[in-house]
C-alpha cells in the first residue's frame, strides 16, 4: 500500500512557498531607502511655513502651500514653492523683492511651522497618523504608535515616499531618518 501523506505534504509545501516568502520577507525586493537629511525637506501641499523679511512687516506671516503647490505673499503675489526646499524658498522670494525694487538687499527667513503627517500601517498596536518632527526615526514613528505587535517583522519596514513628483517604495530599517509625508507599512513575519 502506498502512503498518501508524502505527495501531499510536498504539493502543500510547494503551494505555500511563493506565499510564506512572499508574506516573510515583504521586504526583499525593495531597493534600500537613501538617506535623508535635513536639507532635503521639501515644501509640498499642506505645509504651513512662517516668513519674514528684515525691514518689510507687511510680508510677514504664516502662510499654507495650497493644492497647486503656491503661497500667495503680498508685494510678491504668487510664487511656486513645491518641490523647493526652505533656503531654495528664500531665494526666490528675495529675488522678487529686488524685481520689483521693494527692498534692495532682503534679508529673507523662511520656517517650517507644521509639515504634512506621516501615516503608519500594519503590524503597530495603533496604526494612523503621526505628528512629523525633523530628526523623525522609524523607530521613533513604530514607538509612537504604540510599537510592533507580535506578528510584525521587526527591524525593517517599507517606507512610500514622494520622490521628483513620483511615489516610490524602498525598504528602511528602524534609524532611517523620515520625511514629511512619508507612508510606514510594517510587514507582518510568518517566521
């Protein structure tokens, strides 16, 4: 007599290996994530920054990246700061101020005031959106939400990032550094 359990246990195993590996390692077939520095931060929609002009109060204020990726500032009416990182933002605005002959030499000061959240997903106890601050970790987002549940794969997450207009997915491990509008997907492990 023929035993039925061999055959059987090697198609099972056969069937589920593109899934236990696949599902494992979530992660192998991503291109790790550059590094990112402080430079890098980009304004974007929804950012929310302060500027001040040396001697000209009238520019002065907080204003928000609307949905075409513009502020309006008096004297300079509207000006594209998407995709522009905060000196780039001074340069330009100090630019047009010499255009238009309102000062000669503007001392100009762009701040980030509240940049757009991160999302976390997956394996965390509380999945949602956090608060971005500059020096962000992935290991600080997971402890900010709560930390890794039983079932995460630990260690190394996929990061969704806007990247020259495009969304791009790399792996990250727990010291990448963040950046505005970053997307966490913690990868559940089945070993």
């Amino acid at each position: 007599m023929i035993s039925m359990r061999k055959p059987i246990a090697i198609i099972l195993a056969l069937a589920l290996l593109p899934h236990a590996s696949g599902c494992s390692s979530g992660l192998a077939n991503l291109p790790p994530l550059a590094s990112a520095g402080v430079a890098e931060i980009q304004a974007a929609p929804g950012d929310k920054v302060r500027i001040a002009v040396q001697d000209l109060p009238a520019v002065a204020g907080d204003y928000v990246v609307d949905e075409t990726g513009s502020i309006s500032v008096p004297l300079i009416r509207q000006v594209k700061v998407a995709g522009l990182s905060y000196a780039q933002i001074e340069d330009i605005l100090a630019r047009r101020l010499i255009e238009q002959d309102v000062l000669k030499n503007p001392v100009v000061t762009v701040q980030p005031l509240d940049l757009r959240p991160i999302y976390i997903i997956g394996e965390v106890r509380q999945p949602g959106e956090l608060t971005y601050r500059q020096g962000l970790t992935v290991f600080a987002a997971v402890s900010m939400a709560g930390g890794y549940t039983y079932r995460a794969k630990t260690g190394t997450v996929a990061i969704t990032r806007s990247t020259n207009g495009r969304e791009v997915t790399n792996s990250a491990g727990e010291e990448a550094l963040l950046l505005p509008g970053d997307r966490i997907r913690v990868i559940e492990s089945w070993f």
